[in-house]
C-alpha cells in the first residue's frame, strides 16, 4: 500500500521521499533502539519494543531493542482506522460487534523495499473480536507454528470436537428434559408416599417393629415408582457423560494447539537467527499466553521478513469496545503501546534491524540521488 504522503507523487519523487523518511526515522529511532534496560518489563523498555536475551548479555544488562512510532505512521493507523469505519466491517467481521463485545489491535508497519519505496503494510491482533478469524485479505497473516501440517491437523480435530460438543449438548438438553418431565410425572404419587412416613412412627397402636416394617413397604414402592423413570435418568447420565468427555478432549486438543504456535513457532530476527517463541520469550508468565505471537506487530514484523522490507516506523491503535485501562485498551481510536504479550517477544524480534536500517539509508541516498 502506498502511504498517504506518496499519493499522486511519481516513482523518482516517492523514493526520494522514502529516503527521507528512512533517514528520518533511524536518526530519531537511534537514541532507543539498542538501549540498556536493566529491568526487564521495567519503565526503559520503549513502547513498541522489548528486553532482547542475547544482546548485552556480556556487559551484563538487559539490552532493548525497539521499533519507533512516528508521526508518518500515526497517520497511517488513523487511515487505517477512517477505513475500516467507512467499509464497516475488519476482514468480514461487522465494527458493531467489535463495539458490543471487545476489539482489537490494529497496527501498521511502514517499510522500505528492495527499490527504496515505502510501503505500508496492516495487521489486526489475534482473532477478529474471537470469531476465530486470524487472516483476512489485505492484512499481514498469522506466524505459522513450525509444524503447520501437525498444526492444521489438531486444529481439524479441534473444530470437529466443538462441533461434536454442540451436537452433544443439544441431545444432553433433550435427554435432561425427557428425564425431568418422567420425573414430574411421577412426583405426585411420590410426595404421596413420602407423606405416609411421618404419620407411621406418631403412631401409638404399634410397636417399632412393626412401624419399621410400614415404613420399609412405604419405601420400597417409593422406589418402585422412582424406577420408572429410570431408563430417562440413566439416558441422560450417559449423554452429559459424553460432552464432559468431548469437553476434555476439547480441552486437551486446545492446549495442543496453543503449545504449536505459542511454544514451537520460529520468530526469526533481523540478524536472521530464528528462535521457537518459547525460546525468544523474555518473560515465563507469557510463554503459555495465547495472545504472545498472535497480537498485530509480531505479524506485522514477520511479513516484512518475509518479503524482505525494512521496518522504519510502527504505530497501533484500538478499536472496538472502551475495555478503560485493561491493558492500555481504552478508547476507540487512541493510539496504544505494543501489549505486555508482544513486548516479551519483540526484544528477539527486533534484533539487528537497527543495524539494518543503517545498511540501507547510504543506499537510498544514492538511489534518490539517482531519481533525481
């Protein structure tokens, strides 16, 4: 996408206008982006960046890698966003639902390519408001786990079970409400011999013996009467035995499917070194998280791997519901730090691209030179 800036400019003007941002970003990203942050998760580490386990390691610190936010890309987050409320709707999923039920992040990434151009790539966090949705057209995609067929494999499995589970469930209701409607059928003639107990043992004319042999004939044909509606209580034991069963399965196959793309996806760097999450993760507590890896800007920083852009400026920003101060997620519109999930990742993540930006701003001098 070309940002808003480039419109209407020509190729020579858009590249020289590239390099100038580049330029501009590095020299303002140069004072953070391999920082000392001796506390990991404490106040040094930059918004949109995190504690990197490798670098100052010797010096013994806790190097910080980060990503600027830039006025460029604000822009970008806000057309982003202006978009999204014109067309009504983020991959498929309505806006009124992000607006009842949560949100999410939406993040922009601005890059140089391999010709000097910015591009302008946007990603959404997780799944579009939990509708299960990860990717969408148009938007950078989900970091694949390692083993993807294993992966999609479980997840088949994954959505069979829950589809079995709501077809269980269906038949448990049917199966309770069977049993309880026999149940109050019968319900009558057994208050009735539940009545007959207490008058037996006030009684005065016979010894305990005797009440005790009443009140055992009482109870027998109490039981008698319960066993008519046996074989509905035992139809619905065995089918809400079974969705309790498909839920740990359910359960079982979702933590499997976690521990793919939490645990054994690779995060690669901008040095090129590739990590499984689990790994390249600086905090325990997020390992497990389902969100780490799956938020905007860790898709976003992989699809420009991928393509082999250059990151020079990030932005993100909230839509959807006002969720106040839970995790920076106020009010719709505003822009947010990178979450405390991607931050565990993003120090790996954004290994070596300071030095990469250095690499490429003498060559995007001399191709604006050359535009020119």
């Amino acid at each position: 996408m070309t940002p808003r800036a480039d419109e209407g400019r020509s190729l020579s003007e858009r590249i020289e206008a590239s390099a100038a941002r580049t330029r501009a970003a590095y020299g303002s990203q140069a004072a953070s982006a391999n920082t000392d942050c001796p506390l990991a998760g404490g106040e040094g580490v930059p918004e949109h960046g995190g504690n990197c386990a490798e670098c100052g390691r010797e010096a013994g610190a806790t190097r910080s890698h980060s990503l600027v936010r830039s006025a460029e890309a604000e822009a970008e987050a806000a057309r982003f966003y202006d978009d999204l409320q014109r067309e009504g709707n983020l991959g498929g999923v309505e806006l009124s639902r992000l607006n009842e039920e949560k949100g999410n992040m939406l993040g922009v990434l601005l890059c140089v390519d391999a010709a000097g151009e910015t591009q302008v790539l946007r990603a959404f966090s997780g799944a579009i408001d939990e509708s299960g949705i990860r990717d969408a057209e148009g938007y950078s995609n989900s970091i694949p786990p390692a083993d993807s067929a294993r992966a999609a494999e479980l997840e088949r499995e994954l959505a069979q079970v829950k589809e079995n589970i709501v077809n269980e469930t269906a038949a448990s209701d049917r199966a309770l409400k069977a049993y309880q409607d026999a149940k109050s059928a019968q319900e009558p003639a057994i208050k009735e011999k539940i009545a007959k107990l207490g008058p037996i043992y006030r009684r005065t004319d016979i010894d305990k013996p005797e009440k005790d042999r009443l009140a055992a004939a009482l109870k027998a044909e109490k039981a008698e009467i319960e066993a008519r509606y046996d074989p509905e209580k035992q139809a619905y034991e065995q089918a809400s035995a079974k969705v309790r069963k498909l839920e740990a399965q359910r359960d079982s196959l979702t933590q499997q499917v976690s521990e793919q793309y939490a645990g054994e996806r690779e995060i690669t760097n901008f040095k090129g070194e590739s990590k499984k999450q689990k790994d390249a993760c600086t905090d325990a507590a997020r390992v497990s998280d389902g969100r780490t890896g799956n938020c905007a800007a860790p898709k976003l920083l992989a699809d420009a791997q991928r393509k082999g852009w250059t990151p020079v400026g990030i932005a993100e920003i909230w839509i959807g519901k006002d969720l106040g101060t839970q995790k920076d997620f106020g009010e719709s519109g505003a822009y947010v730090p990178s979450c405390e999930c991607c931050r565990a990742i993003l120090g790996h993540t954004l290994c070596g691209l300071a030095e990469r930006q250095e690499e490429i701003a003498p060559e995007l001098d001399i191709m604006a030179d050359e535009a020119r």
